[in-house]
C-alpha cells in the first residue's frame, strides 16, 4: 500500500523506475554531531529498491566510522592528519568524476560539503541539493567573512536546499537569494528503536557518583554557539542558592579549554562533569533529572526529540530556529530567552523542584516524537529526491 507517510517502494513510484537513481552524498567528515547521525540514518532507511546511494567523506576525520549504514559505498579523500589545501586539486577532480557517474549530488552539510557537491554537480550537469543543519544568519555572523560571500553565491545555484524546520528555513532567505519554491523542509528523524534499546545499556562504573544526585544534562559539540559556558554559569547560581545537583555534559570540541576553565573560576570541579565524547549517551539522557539545551544558535536540535523518546523533562532557549518548533511553543518543554542565565535558572530551577511540572511534559511530548519518526520524514526524502531527478 502507498500512504503517505509509508517509504515509496519500486510500485509506488510516481515514475517508470527502470533502474535505481544514484544519489551521491558529499559531507566533510564524521565528526560526532547531531547533523552527522541525522544524515547516516538517512542513508541507512532510504530504499535501496528505488536509490542507489553513496557517501563521499572530504576528510577522514570523526567518530562515526563504525557506524556506517552496511553496504553502503563509502570512500574518503583526505586522511585525518593531511593538511586539505595540498591535496585539493585531486579532492576537486574525485568529486566532479563521483558527480558524473550519479544522477543527483546532495551537498550533506551547509558551507564545505556543499560548496564541493555544488561544483562537482555544476561541472557533472547534475541536480544539486543542499542540506542546511543550522539557521544560517545568526550562523553566518560568527564566521569569516568570505563564508557569507560563499553562502550568498552557491544556496541560489542549487536545484533545491532541505533545512529541518521552518525557522532554518527563513533564516536561509534571510541571507540568500533562494527562490521560496526551491527550500524544502523536512524535519530530522530520530531511531526511536535504537535509542531505547541504547539507552537500556548500564552507566560505566565512573557515573554512579555522578548520578547519584540530581542531574542536569548538557548534550552537543563543545562550540560557542551550544551556550554550555551560560548553563554552567546557571548551574554555579543554583548551587550558591541550596540546590545540590550535578551538571553533566557529554561533548567534545574546540572551545573545551575556555569551559574548564570556566568550570575551575567558579570553583565547580565537583559538581561539574565534562568526560567528553560519549558514544552512547542515551543511558545518561535516560536518567537525567532534566535536560538543558542552552544554544545561541540551532537549526533542530536532534537532542530534543531523543530526550523526549526517553521521557526526561525539557528546559531550552527560544534561540532563532528549532527550539521552538520542536517544544511547540513551550507545549512539550519550558522555553526561556536565549543568552539569559537568569532565565535558565528560573527554568532549571522549576524542573529539578517540581517533578508535577515535568512528567506533564513528558505525558504531553509522547504523541510528539512521532513526527520524526523514520516512517514519517523518509517519504519526504525519497519523494524530493525523485522530484530533483526527475522534473
């Protein structure tokens, strides 16, 4: 049967399939955020009786590599020590030689992967899609200047961009040109099987001691814009005002030096914990008192969908894309403004000390999670891709 919210199989297929289509999907590395699992998991469901997918990785670098979807073909350019620029003639001349022998190359992260798809496909005579992770105006304003140049002149050429909520989505026409009926938006889906079945995995003997309190966690890559300094700084004034809790977060990234060093400042390197990259963060998530999401910036944060599949209570900033969306509004999670630790306190402090509050929440977000369900959000794929194919 051909629903709506089933995967389009060969007889469904609203045109003559006579042999599979050959999408190419470029992405700069493997590197362990939300974006990256999003797009493993994309192209671990699509159906491979309609799609021949292949991924094209620029530089080996991540922590994603033995979670390739099997089967898949997978080749990388660059070794993770080799310095890019040397080697970019030859990046360059794989990718316009993979675009050629597809029918459709999607660029799987804004900026690099997509500059690359987009040149390739632009030489190779092929549809180009673009995938933006990240509300890219307020993005766009912590980067170099070029990379607005950039942005400006390649998101105008695609044949079509996909952003993962509305929000994303403006923020795209904000700073580019994009013709409205070329931007699609298709949320990120979540392994709801998968995360449960992880989440059923027992802590590693150093987290009892952690746990053992009240919980906050902290979940993302150790960047600026994820805001962890301003949920540390809400965590040290819940402590000065009696609530002993412990702040955890799972990440790792360039700007780790600035928040241990914040952590220390504030004489919080007991009730602050910072083990790094985490393969398998669900049994954290899963016994966590509340989750915190503090960013400045988002596109859609994937972490709240998998705290909402684990049923923890929700605090997030109402940041520019994303939050919003996913909390409806504060229906499935408080929302606070961003950049405001006052306010991160207030809404922290509400779910550490009103467990009522947060299983209203939880009650509430169960009905919600099924929207980005793999059944849900990969038909859209499969239906755009077959569109960008065939006109």
């Amino acid at each position: 049967m051909c629903g709506a919210t089933s995967t389009l199989r060969r007889g469904c297929w609203p045109w003559p399939v006579s042999s599979r289509l050959r999408v190419l999907f470029v992405l700069l590395n493997l590197a362990g955020g939300g974006a990256e699992r999003v797009v493993l998991d994309v192209l671990r469901r699509l159906d491979t009786d309609v799609f021949d997918p292949s991924l094209l990785i620029l530089k080996r670098e991540g922590v994603y590599w033995d979670e390739l979807p099997p089967g898949l073909r997978v080749e990388h350019l660059v070794e993770g020590g080799q310095r890019f620029r040397q080697a970019l003639p030859r990046v360059v001349g794989t990718v316009i030689d993979r675009a050629r022998s597809a029918d459709i190359v999607v660029g799987c992260l804004e900026l690099d992967s997509t500059y690359f798809a987009l040149f390739g496909g632009l030489v190779a005579r092929k549809p180009v899609v673009g995938w933006v992770h990240i509300a890219l105006e307020p993005y766009l304003r912590i980067v170099a200047p070029r990379a607005r140049r950039w942005v400006r002149w390649t998101y105008p050429r695609l044949t079509a961009t996909v952003c993962p909520s509305v929000g994303a989505a403006h923020s795209l026409r904000a700073v580019t040109a994009v013709r409205p009926e070329r931007i699609h938006v298709v949320p990120n889906l979540v392994d709801v099987g998968r995360i449960e079945l992880m989440a059923s995995d027992p802590l590693p003997e150093w987290a009892g001691a952690v746990m053992a309190k009240p919980t906050v966690v902290g979940l993302g890559r150790l960047v600026a814009h994820k805001g962890f300094d301003l949920l540390i700084q809400a965590h040290a004034r819940l402590r000065a005002s009696g609530s002993d809790h412990h702040l955890l977060i799972l990440g790792e990234g360039p700007y780790r030096h600035d928040l241990e060093t914040l952590v220390k400042d504030l004489s919080l390197r007991s009730s602050v914990f910072m083990p790094g990259f985490v393969r398998n963060p669900y049994p954290f998530l899963k016994r966590a008192q509340v989750f915190a999401l503090a960013s400045r910036l988002e596109g859609m944060p994937l972490v709240l969908i998998e705290a909402m599949v684990l049923g923890v209570p929700i605090v997030a900033t109402d940041c520019e894309s994303g939050p919003a969306e996913v909390l409806d509004g504060g229906r499935y999670g408080l929302l606070v403004p961003p950049d405001n630790t006052h306010a991160l306190v207030d809404g922290l402090s509400r779910l550490l000390h009103d467990d009522a509050l947060g299983a209203s929440f939880v009650a509430a977000s169960r009905e919600r999670v099924r929207v980005y369900t793999a059944e849900q959000v990969i038909p859209q794929w499969e239906r755009l891709l077959g569109t960008v194919a065939r006109p």
